[in-house]
C-alpha cells in the first residue's frame, strides 16, 4: 500500500491555491497582514480538504481483466 504517495501532488494544489488567493487579497488590501493570513488559512484548508477527499476512498483491489458487474 502506497502511503503518502502524493504528498507532492498535495502541496503543490494547496501552494497554488494559496498563492491564488494571497494574490487577489493583496491586490484588494495592499497590506502584507490580510494577505499573509488569507494565503496560509487557504493553504491548511486545502491541505485538509484534499487529504479528507483522498482518505474517504478506498482503492480498488479488483482484478482489472474481469467485469465489475455480473
């Protein structure tokens, strides 16, 4: 079982999600606080968000060669 496979795969949404909002909200505040607090509380809630989704599925053991439904 691949544990933490995508652990890059992860920062790497969370930190473009992060800069995304960090961008808008310094463009709409043009102060360094709202910005810097805005980019990390998306970059946790990402982070969260994306492991909650990639935990509630399980993977498929199945064999691939036989039809799923009988």
């Amino acid at each position: 079982m691949k544990r933490f496979a995508n652990l890059r795969s992860y920062l790497t949404i969370s930190l473009i999600a992060a800069a995304f909002v960090g961008v808008i909200v310094a463009y709409g505040t043009r102060q360094f606080e709202p910005t810097v607090i805005g980019a990390l509380a998306t970059f946790i809630g990402s982070i969260v968000i994306v492991a909650t989704l990639d935990l509630s599925f399980k993977p498929d053991d199945q064999d691939p060669n036989r039809p799923k439904l009988r």
